[in-house]
C-alpha cells in the first residue's frame, strides 16, 4: 500500500472507513465546511463546527472520550485544527480527499444527507 508523506504525517482514514464511522458511537465526525456548504449537504450523524468559530466553540461541541474525524473541502487550511486537538489530546483524524472526494464518489452518496433545493 502506498502513504502519501500527507498520510505518514498526519492520521487519515480511507473514504471506505467512513460507513463504520458514521454509525459507531465512539466517533464524532466534524464537518468544518461554512455552516451554508453544510446545510446545503453534509455526512449522515456529522455535526457542523465552521473553521472560523472552530477555536472558539470546539471544547462545548467536542466529546474528547470521542475519536474525531474531520472532513472539510478538500484542502489543507484545517490543519490547524487537527494541530490544536492533537495538542489538547484529542483522537484526531482526517478524511483522506476531503469533502470534494466524498462527494464525487457516487457509491458514498447513500451516507450523505441533502437539502431540498427551494
């Protein structure tokens, strides 16, 4: 199997993972997405903690007996937040790809939740 020196540096999970994750109670999977991205569509069971107010809000939204799976657009900005958790001892992971993999893998779209379009 080939890591990525992304995957050697930081704990990842594979897109794969996510069905077991999502239903299992010792996870807390956290979309750090903007609140509209999320509301638009998200992960089934996933809370919603923008980047922006992450720092602010995290310690009243995050259960630190949880693991933490965060998902975000795909990019490396919530880095961060992975640093700030891991720093504070949380079990902290990120979803390999990001949101824009999730979402263009056709297969996954039975564990994502959308909104009516109005």
């Amino acid at each position: 199997m080939f890591f990525s020196s992304f995957q050697m540096k930081y704990n990842t999970k594979q897109l794969k993972k996510l069905p077991k994750i999502i239903i299992s109670p010792k996870w807390l999977v956290v979309d750090v997405r903007p609140k509209e991205d999320w509301k638009e569509s998200h992960v089934v069971n996933s809370i919603n903690v923008p980047h922006h107010l992450f720092k602010l809000l995290y310690h009243k939204k995050i259960d630190k007996n949880k693991k933490i799976l965060f998902i975000s657009q795909g990019g490396r900005s919530h880095l961060d937040l992975y640093k700030l958790l891991r720093k504070h001892n949380f079990k902290v992971y990120i979803l390999d790809g990001g949101w824009k993999k999730l979402h263009e893998t056709p297969e996954y779209d039975e564990y994502l939740t959308y909104s009516p379009i109005d």
